[in-house]
C-alpha cells in the first residue's frame, strides 16, 4: 500500500492559546478591573495569534545548545551555540517585553498578573524560554532592590530592554556539589580585591564550581558565594554579579569562567544549563556583606512563580492538545470520534478540573506578588505570599506532570511523538 493510500488521520485543528482557554478569561474578569482586563484582553489575542502563525511553526528550529571547548589550534575558547530557533524565541521573547511590563508598572498592582497571564499562553510555544527570562526577572527585581547606584544605570535599563541588541540576560548560580538547596556546603569563596573603573559595585574575586548553571548563554549571573568561614554556615554567604558578555568581559573566558560541561536534562533540550569552573572571576556585591541568602530570596520569591506559571502553562498546552485530537479521532470502526465517548471525556474533564484549580491557586499567589511590589498588600496578605510563593511551585509541579501523563495517553501512541510537544 502506498502512504497516501488507506486511512488517513484528518490534522487536529490549532487552539487559540488564550480564547480556547477554558479557565483564563473568567480568571482575568475576576481579577482584574475592567479597563485592565479589556487591554490585557486585546494584548492576549494578538499574542495568541503570533504565537500560532509565527512562534509555533519554529518547533523545529529548536535544537539542544552545543558547546566548543577548543579550537582548532588546542586553545581553550569556550562557546556556546544555541539553535536557530532558540535564539527567534528568545528575541520574541524580548521585544514583547515578557518582563519589562510587570516593572513598568503600568496598571499597577495588577502588573504582574499581566506579565503572568502572557506568560502562561507563552509557556506551550515558548520551549523553556521562560528559565532564563524568569532569571532575568529575578535579578532585574534584585537590582531594583539591592544595586548599587551603578548597577541600577548601567545594568538594571539592559535586563528591561526591549531591544535584543541591547537587552541583558541573567543566570541564577547557587547549586553546587555538596548540596542542592543545602546553600550551607557552599565551597565557592569571595576575596575583596582593588578597584578598577569598570566596577558597577565593591569588587570581588570569586573560586568555586557551580554545578548547575542557568542560563548559560547569559550576559550575567547572580552567584552566592562564601564571605566568612565554613563553619559559619549560610551565615556568611553573600550575592554577587558576575559579569559574563559585559564589557570588558566580552566571553566567559575572559573572566575567569571555564564551561566544562551542558547539562542532559529531561526535556528541557533546549536551554543551555552548564558546569561552571570559576578561576579568579571578578564579581561586585550585591546588598550586605554575609547576607546573601536574605538578598537572594527576592530572586527566588520571583523565580517560584515563574515555575509555578510555566508548569500550568504546560499543563494547558498538553490539555489543548488531546482536546483538540479528540475531535478529529475517530473509534468505534470509524463510527464515534473520541469526544463522543463518555468515558474518554471524563479523563479529559479530570485535566482540565486540575488545570482550574491550579491556575486559580498560582494566580491568586501573582495577585499578592503584584500587591507586594506595589506596596498595597497588608501584613496578612505579605504573610500569605510568603506562605504560598514556595507552596505552588511544588504544588504546580507535581500536580501538571500527572495531568501531562494523562493528556499524553489521552492521544494514544501520537500523544508518545516528540512532535506534539507534550514529552518537552
């Protein structure tokens, strides 16, 4: 039998990311006032539509981040290349102001529900665009808070910018080998060292190895690193900035920053997360000496709920795509298509009760992020952020990937077809 012969699969149709959404335009009419809502509604149809017509068919353009260690003379150079694709999303990324919109402050406290609810429609298409964006998000809100004078003019309009010539992107460094989340072992240190005009910050020398490394084709990272002897544990950890692709460090190398290795992670191929060698990498404080867990929690506080977004954002991908195959499947001998089969619905009704609950859980902790940030949220309300920040990006997690596996078997062997995009 030739190929174009026999039964052919009709193509499931392409959801509008936000008005096929079941949960988000009610969630938004909830929240938000309604001149807020009616321009983030424009905002997120037009979205959709790039991202359907434009972002989506670049799929195959993405592919996992290689590294050159050295040329063809022997000697160490160190380059990143990310895909062709990676690098059109990254930039869609930034002219769309993906985080520029929640510091501009435009509507307010409901600035970031406006950053989140792009980014939740974003998510699906946007292959892990989302980690170093959301890194970005969170040094550009530790600068806010925390930079020198000089990083606020030199450094904070470029993590902003709107323009990919011009725009910065930041790593996260905290892990290393001794420990995960257990910041205690850290074995990076930090010595004071002279200044240089170049300085944006008091000056440091840093040592050490970070074992998993975002955000690797960055301009900058955020690092801890210890100030103070072991034995003292987190208490003298302090945050630094380490310039990456700032002049005058225009390459890693040539600040003492040696990329030993990407990392093979599950799913997330196209992201460029490394092992890094720091050998005498020039750093400037961030916030106070010996209170760099403190400084760095406004990062992560961020970063949380970026997680906790991308993975409900998965999740509504994962559940448009078996709602949509359930209309074109036909079973039964050709008779019933597989949204006619009570049984069948019933699984995707389960998805998509989680999917509810969890956008309505993330969002209400955005709502307390946004009020934070503005100054307008009372005491119970920072308490509760405080409490639910951490919350949902465990939460979310655990939640999206068991309604992810249900979506995936929901399209039967397809649903397995690194095409769909449900295994990223």
């Amino acid at each position: 039998m030739r190929i174009d012969e026999g039964f052919q699969q009709p193509p499931y149709p392409t959801e509008h990311p936000y008005t096929a959404d079941p949960i988000l335009p009610g969630l938004l009419k909830r929240l938000l006032p309604e001149t807020v809502r009616n321009t983030l509604e424009t905002d997120l149809i037009r979205l959709g539509d790039v991202l359907t017509e434009d972002i989506r068919p670049l799929a195959p353009l993405v592919q996992p981040a290689t590294l050159t260690q050295y040329d063809e003379l022997g000697q160490r150079v160190d380059q990143l290349h990310t895909s062709e694709g990676w690098r059109k999303i990254e930039e869609f990324a930034i002219k769309e102001g993906y985080n520029a919109v929640a510091y501009e402050r435009e509507y307010g406290e409901h600035s970031r529900t406006f950053q989140f609810a792009r980014t939740l429609i974003i998510t699906g298409d946007g292959h892990v665009i989302m980690c170093p964006m959301g890194m970005t998000d969170g040094a550009t809100r530790l600068m806010e808070l925390y930079g020198t004078e000089s990083m606020k003019s030199d450094v904070l309009p470029r993590l902003l910018s709107r323009d990919p010539t011009t725009a910065y992107l930041s790593g996260q460094w905290m892990t290393e080998r001794p420990g995960g989340s257990d910041l205690s072992r850290t074995e990076t240190y930090a010595t004071p060292t002279g200044r240089i005009p170049s300085d944006l910050g008091p000056p440091y020398i840093l040592d050490g190895f970070k074992w998993f490394s975002s955000a690797a084709e960055g301009h900058m990272a955020v690092a801890l690193a210890r100030t103070g002897d072991p034995s003292s544990g987190t208490r003298r950890l302090s945050l630094f900035l380490v310039p990456l692709r700032i002049a005058p460090y225009t390459s890693p190398l040539s600040n003492g920053v040696l990329i030993h290795r990407l990392k093979n992670k599950v799913g997330t191929h196209g992201v460029p997360t490394a092992e890094l060698e720091l050998r005498g990498t020039r750093a400037w404080l961030i916030g106070p000496e010996g209170a760099g867990v403190k400084t760095i929690a406004s990062m992560l506080n961020v970063t949380r709920v970026h997680s906790a977004v991308h993975s409900v954002g998965s999740l509504q991908r994962c559940l448009a795509l078996a709602r949509a195959y359930a209309g074109v499947r036909a079973v039964q001998g050709g008779k019933a298509l597989l949204k006619d089969v009570p049984l069948h619905v019933a699984g995707l009704a389960d998805i998509a009760l989680t999917y509810r609950g969890l956008v309505h859980v993330v969002f209400g902790a955005v709502a307390l992020l946004g009020k934070s940030e503005c100054g307008t949220a009372s005491s119970g309300e920072e308490a509760r952020l405080r409490l639910l920040t951490p919350t949902i990006k465990a939460y979310a997690a655990q939640k999206a990937s068991g309604g992810m596996e249900e979506a995936m078997g929901a399209m039967g062997g397809l649903g397995y077809m690194e095409e769909t995009g449900i295994g990223r």
